[in-house]
C-alpha cells in the first residue's frame, strides 16, 4: 500500500493541472517509469503534443478489459492543495479523487493483477479540457473485446448526458458611455432582452429528478472597458441534454425565442447510455456489492461528462466507475484510503469472473 500512496503523492505534487503540457506530460513519466519498474509493458504515444499511456501485461493494441483515468487535474483552490494531507483513512489534496487517486488504484490493479483476462490501461492528459487527445490515439488501434471501465465517477454510471455549448449574441452600436443616446440600441439591453424571453422556456429540474436537459448560463461578455457601450454582447448557456440529436432543437429553440443570433462554441458532446443488461455490467454490480459490502450499488446516471464518450464506438459494455471519495473540483476534494486495498480487488474479480 505505502509504495501506491507515494505514487500518490508525486503525482499530486507535479501539479499536473491541463493547461501545463510539460507538467501533464512528466505524470505520464512517473506512471509510466513506476509500472516499468513493476515489470509492465508501457507505450507512450503523443497525439497534439500530450503523452498519453497504453499500459498491460501483454503485449498488442487490444486486451479483454481496458480501463481509463486521466492524469490532469483542474487548479488549485489554494496554495499548497497540490499537496496530500491524510486525516485519519482520508486523504485531501488536488487530484486524489479526480483522477489521480483511481489513477493510482488502476496501477495497483495492474501490477497485481494474475488472472486469466488481459487487461490493458489507457491514462489520458487532458479529460478536464475535453479528451481531445484520445480520439487520435483510439485511432491507432487501442480497443476492448469484453469491458471498458472508466474511472471517474461514482457507483456504476451507465449513462451520461450530452454537452453543448450556446452563446448568444447581441448587436448593437459602441460609443462612448457618457453619451449613450449616440447609440441606437445597446448590445447588452439586447442581450436582456433576449434572455429573458428565453428563461421561461428553459428545462426545470429537481435535485430529486436529475434526468432531464439543463440549460444553464455561465458566462457574459461586453465591452472591454467600463466606459464603452459594447457593439457585441454575448452569454454562453451550458446545456446537457439526454436524448441523442437533441442539441439540434436546443439551437433551434434559443434562437427562435430569443431573436438573437445563436452559435455553438466547441465541440459537442454525445450522450452516453450503456445497456444495464448487459450480463458484463451485471456481474460488475455484484463484486461491487460484495467488495463493498453495499447492497444498494446499482446503476445510475450521471449530469457530468467523462471520457467514455470516446469508447462508445468500440461497442462493449461500458460503465464509469468510483467510490470512497468526492468533492471534485473542490478545496475539499478527498479519497478514502480504504480505495486502495478495495479497488484492485474489485477489478481482479471482476475480470475472473468474467473469464468463466
């Protein structure tokens, strides 16, 4: 156990926040150099600049069962969070929840592990960024026959809600802000305006009813200084979406009702739903409850997006996978340490049992 804690500890300590590439890129030197070290087969493969791992106990591109974590992590809510501190069996700090901590238990897996599946590992560098450096690498022949487990989530998520990005846009005429009667109309009034014709339209969910589309403003932009009346005004609406093609009657809708000029910023993210019966995802639940010793572990869904999306292709069965920890993202995000000894587990019966 001690020597996957330290593991721990050098990773959070990199600070591997996504942005950083050359900071990304020495996690993926310290995975990579502690599983050689482990006597496990690792290929590095660089796609738009970032080190990306393929690790397994055999050699080839494909394995019966590929699990994935990424080795980026967010910014720090505050000086000195890349650091681990343990209080009693849980430890804080940037990353050990999301996902440099399953990161870990996926090593621990994979240096232990002498069963009859071949298992295989994929540790990404920019899921907080939106993955775009796996799709090149899935490209180059990395792929599943049986099972893919993400980890990074909670419980047993099957499903994931799409993502899209709409920004509404405003024109006006800028001037000086001293003399506004110089401008017909003010991009930002427009932008209001526009706003508030759509709200009332706008998807209401519950914390008790989760599953369903939201769509939720989270950015606005006008002048660029605080004595100008803006030609340009805009607000970026982040919606997730539940059925796939939705995002298309999204736009449509924002559009229509708003009277503003509507466009996509990004690229969108498909919904991901997995099939619960799936006899793979069945026997996942039950060594997830007896492991754990939790009776209610079942399927769920989830709000949030991860890089499943990316295996959906290969079709198997897929599910995102994690627990003992939480508060992502957060300055108190934490992981239990009792992960460490249960995960490997997990996974090692997992596999065996699906190898009968």
């Amino acid at each position: 156990m001690e020597e996957y804690l330290e593991l721990l500890k050098k990773l959070v300590e990199n600070k591997s926040v996504t942005a950083d590439i050359a900071a990304v890129n020495r996690a993926s030197a310290i995975m990579a150099d502690f599983l050689r070290s482990h006597g496990i087969s690792v290929t590095v493969e660089t796609c738009n600049g970032r080190d990306l791992l393929y690790a397994s106990r055999t050699p080839g591109k494909e394995c019966d069962v590929l699990l994935n974590a990424h080795l980026d992590v967010v910014p720090p809510s505050f000086e000195g969070h890349h650091q681990v501190t343990r209080k009693g069996d849980v430890l804080y700090g940037r990353g050990v929840n999301d996902d440099l901590g399953p990161a870990v238990g996926i090593a621990r897996f994979l240096v232990e592990y002498q069963g009859k599946t071949s298992c295989g590992t994929i540790f990404c560098c920019d899921e907080e960024n939106g993955g775009v450096a796996l799709p090149p690498m899935l490209e180059r022949g990395y792929r599943a026959k049986k099972a893919i487990l993400v980890v990074d989530s909670s419980s047993i998520v099957v499903a994931q809600k799409g993502i899209v990005n709409l920004v509404l846009v405003a024109k006006g005429k800028s001037c000086h802000a001293a003399s506004p009667w110089n401008t017909g109309e003010n991009a930002i009034n427009r932008l209001i305006d526009g706003y508030l014709k759509l709200r009332p339209h706008l998807p209401v969910v519950t914390k008790d009813d989760q599953w369903h589309t939201t769509m939720t403003p989270t950015m606005l932009s006008g002048s660029p200084t605080h004595n100008q009346i803006p030609e340009e005004a805009t607000m970026l609406l982040n919606c997730r979406f539940t059925e796939p093609g939705e995002e298309e009657k999204l736009i449509a809708m924002a559009r229509e009702i708003s009277g503003l000029d509507v466009r996509v910023e990004g690229n969108v993210i498909p919904v991901v739903v997995g099939d619960e019966n799936e006899p793979a995802l069945h026997i996942l639940r039950k060594v997830m409850r007896e492991v754990l010793e939790n009776p209610n572990i079942d399927f769920t869904r989830m709000n949030g997006a991860t890089d499943a999306r990316y295996f959906i292709k290969m079709n198997v069965p897929i599910a995102s996978i994690g627990w003992g920890g939480g508060n992502a993202h957060s300055a108190e995000e934490f992981q239990n340490v009792k992960f460490f000894d249960e995960f490997p587990m997990v996974c090692r019966r997992f596999c065996d049992e699906l190898a009968d």
